[in-house]
C-alpha cells in the first residue's frame, strides 16, 4: 500500500510524509535523500560519473530516525549542506542517475505499506500508487520555509529556487508535474496537523488505509 507526495522544495513534503508515516504506521521513504547522496559522492569525486555513482551507491534510509547512510557512513547531516542542495537538482536531471536510483526505489517499496515522496513518485516511480499527493506553495512562502530551515538568507533561497524550480520544471527525463490522477494541496495557510489530517482522510476515503 502505498501513498505518493511529490511537490517542489519547500512545499512540506518531507515534513508531511514524515508525520503522516507516523499517524499511518506505515514506512517513510525520502527520496530526495537518495539524489543528495549521489550529489555528495559527486562532489568528492567531481571526475566520477553521476550515473555510475548511483549505481554504485549502497544508500540505506532509516525513515523512523531520519538517519542516511551511504556506503556504511552517516551522512544525514552532510547531505543538507547548501552545496549538496544545489548539486542534487544538477544530478537529478541525469537520466542515468534517475535510472539507477528509481530500480533502488521501486525495489524498497515493492512490499509493505509506504508514505513516499519526492518529484517523481505518482508519475515515474510509482504510477499505481493507491493515492497521489502534489504538495504546493507560493513561492515566497516556500523560500521562507527552505530558509528557516537552512539559517540562509530569505531572498538568496527563493533566487536559488526559482532556477532549481525551473530546472526541475524542464528536463527532459521526469519532469516536475503532478500525476494527472493527482491531489494538489496548496499548504501556503495550512499548518502541519492540517495538512496530514487532510491526507489522511483522503485516504480513508480512497479506501487505502484498512
């Protein structure tokens, strides 16, 4: 069973999966992790190819303790660095790293009940997902979120989304959308409790929680 949310940087998305795996019982799986790992080993090994990278990578994600392990290290924190952040949109347009990384997602999620986010998840990764979320927000308010969240200047994170908001509107390998069978939340006003009580009754209603 499983419960799809993409959406842009600063929408809630991992906040919301987070909260709403718990209320669920279900699994959290942060995939956008998954990219900052690659964009980690990118950077310390700027001569590497991306998509060998990800292939390469032994990406372990512990959703209860917001842990990331990639090759036997903790690298939770180091994946949330300002440079990691810009390098993971690049990687991401690799549709060589989107190949590799997608077979490990499908294969974590194959079995058992998930809460998955992402940009990709209810079009590319999981397209039968029983029930797709598309997390937005206005754009000033998202920035004001990321900053927060980084300690980084409001204005600089919403000049830095808008390029990564583009880039990921335009690639040409899984472009940013919401899957057309999709719910579009719009959490500009909504709080945290508001939001997963909302997707939590549309899953009641979807019949997807037993």
């Amino acid at each position: 069973m499983l419960i799809a949310i993409d959406g842009p940087a600063g929408a809630g998305k991992s906040t919301v999966a987070r909260a709403l795996a718990g209320r669920l019982g279900f699994t959290y799986l942060d995939s956008g992790a998954m990219y900052r790992c690659v964009a980690l080993l990118a950077i310390a090994s700027p001569a590497g190819r991306p998509a060998e990278l990800a292939r390469a990578a032994r990406i372990e994600l512990d959703g209860a303790a917001g842990r990331t392990i990639l090759d036997g290290r903790d690298v939770t924190a180091a994946i949330r660095a300002a440079d990691v952040s810009a390098a993971a949109s690049r990687v991401a347009a690799d549709p060589g790293v989107r190949e590799a990384l997608v077979a490990k997602q499908r294969e974590l999620i194959g079995h058992g009940d998930w809460v998955a986010e992402g940009r990709d998840i209810g079009t590319v990764v999981a397209p039968a997902a029983e029930l797709k979320i598309f997390l937005t927000a206005g754009p000033r308010e998202r920035a004001r979120r990321r900053s927060l969240e980084l300690g980084a200047d409001p204005e600089r994170v919403l000049a830095e989304q808008t390029i990564r908001d583009e880039r990921d509107r335009t690639r040409a390998d899984s472009p940013l959308l919401p899957a057309p069978d999709a719910f579009t939340l719009d959490t500009t006003e909504l709080s945290l409790d508001a939001v997963v009580a909302r997707i939590a009754e549309l899953a009641e209603a979807s019949r997807v929680v037993p």
